[in-house]
C-alpha cells in the first residue's frame, strides 16, 4: 500500500502519482529530492558506521603515533654506499691494513648516539669530518623519516582499514539477512 511522505501538504488532495526523493509517494507538491547534500541521503546505520570509523581512527593515530621510530639506526653497508665519494673515501674499514689509509695510530670513532657508527680515518681534517657526519646525518634521518611513515601507513591499514571493512560486511550481511526474512505485503492492483 502507497503511504504519504513527509513533505505532502495536510489539506491538498493526494493524487498519488508523484514520487518524491524517498520510496514514498506524495501529493504532487513541488518537491526536489536532497541531491548534492550526500548525507542527507545516508542512512542512519551508515552515518553510525562513518562516525565510529572516525573515532576508531582517532584512537588508533592517538596510539600509534607515539610508538613510532624515532632513534636513528645504524646505516649498513648499503646505506654507506649513499654517501658521497670523498665522504666513502674517509671510513675506516675494519681489517684494512694501514698503509692502505695512510694512517698508522687508531682511527677517529665519532659519537652518533650510535656506538656502531662508522669509524673515519686518523688523516680527515676537521671540515672532512664535519661534511662526512652532516651527510651520515642526511641519510640517517632519511631512514629514521621512511621507518615512520611505513610504520603509520601499516598501523592505519591494518588497526584501523581492517576492522573497520571487517564490520561494514558483518552490518551489510546482517542487513541482507534481515532482508531476507522479512515479508512483504501483496501488491494491490
């Protein structure tokens, strides 16, 4: 059976063959659905979903975010090979004999708040260790700056994206369900 929406006016006659934005039929009065106004056209269950994720993604970046990496690592081997040629050409190698660095007391051990960091050799003037620590630092930071955003983009898809999929097809089966032993009324010709 046809019912009246909302929007139809009490005293005009209702000629029922007007549809208005909804599944319910009206009086014929000028009335335009809600297009171009996307959340007034979500249902309440669907708001519900949006306004939890929101929440939930709150909690998670509230969470996450200070459990970040923030020490810089130890750079390998790889990482070193980054590093400028005249900055390759002052690390200290470990069993490197010394004539092949042209020193022969103990090599400089620079403090990165890292004790595995590279050692430089004995013969780098000040401004050689200066330029070899600023690029150490650049690639460091570059590392410690991909770590983070891989650990957030992780964190975010799988605590947050993940779950929250998870319950959007648990609502929509239940729906469905629903739906399914629901009984219609017989149409009335």
């Amino acid at each position: 059976m046809l019912k009246r929406c909302s929007k139809c006016v009490p005293g005009k006659p209702w000629n029922g063959a007007v549809k208005c934005g909804s599944s319910d039929v009206h009086c014929g009065a000028n009335v335009r659905a809600s297009q171009g106004e996307p959340m007034k056209r979500l249902g309440g269950w669907w708001r519900l979903w949006i306004f939890m994720c929101g929440v939930y993604l709150f909690c998670v970046l509230a969470l996450g975010i200070p459990r970040l990496p923030n020490k810089r690592t130890h750079l390998s081997e790889q990482d070193l090979a980054g590093l400028s040629v005249q900055a390759q050409a002052l690390v200290w190698h470990p069993g490197d004999p010394p004539e092949v660095n042209g020193w022969e007391s103990c090599p400089n051990v620079i403090d990165f708040d890292d004790p595995n960091a590279p050692a430089i050799i004995p013969r780098a003037t000040p401004n050689q260790i200066e330029a070899f620590t600023r690029e150490y630092r650049q690639i460091q930071d570059s590392k410690l700056r991909s770590a983070r955003v891989y650990a957030l983009l992780s964190s975010v898809l799988f605590w947050w994206g993940v779950p929250s999929i998870v319950v959007l097809i648990f609502g929509l089966s239940v729906r469905w369900v629903f739906r399914g032993f629901k009984k219609e009324p017989p149409l009335t010709i």
